[in-house]
C-alpha cells in the first residue's frame, strides 16, 4: 500500500496498521474497508445474531484496533440473523442491554 493512499479507517504506525472498525457494516462494505488498510479477508464466519441484520458484520479476528502487519488476513463474522427470515429479534434485549440491569 502506498503511503498516499486512503487511509481513513486505518492508521500506519511503525510498519503496522490498524485493524478498522466494520461492526455493523454490510459483509462487502467491512471487506473494502479491510482492503483499503491493506489487509487480506481471512476466514469467513457465520453466527446468529439478535442485534444485527443478516450480512452485517459484527466482529474481526483480531479485533478492530489492534496493530497488524500490512497482508495479513483479517477473519471475520457476519449475522445470520436470529429467525428463519433474517432479522434481529426486536422483542429481546441485545447482550449489551442484558448486562446492564447486573452491572448497576
């Protein structure tokens, strides 16, 4: 990657980049931002998903904001969605709205 090239959803430090933050971006909306950083897509994982819509990516293996190697391959997950139709269950609480009542 050149030195003059985009690099709004990563920063260069020292030979490294950033891992971006995708969590909710659509899968080919994450994988260019991966790209763009001069990363590589790794594995791809699927996994329901109450609070995001199928195809949206919801996490990086390694996660968003740790220091890689320009090339190196990036697995991520993407929703399933948590019914049959791919949407997010609106009548439950996401994982995070569930901690909450017990951190309090």
């Amino acid at each position: 990657m050149e030195k003059d090239a985009d690099i709004r959803d990563g920063v260069w430090t020292a030979g490294h980049v950033v891992v971006p933050e995708v969590w909710g971006d659509g899968e080919d909306v994450a994988l260019e931002k991966l790209r763009r950083c001069g990363l590589l897509p790794g594995r791809r994982q699927e996994e329901p998903s109450r609070s995001f819509l199928r195809g949206s990516v919801f996490g990086t293996i390694p996660p968003a904001g740790t220091l890689v190697k320009p090339g190196e391959r990036i697995s991520y997950v993407v929703s399933i969605g948590s019914h049959s139709d791919g949407s997010p269950d609106e009548r439950r609480p996401s994982l995070d709205e569930e901690a909450l009542p017990a951190m309090k």
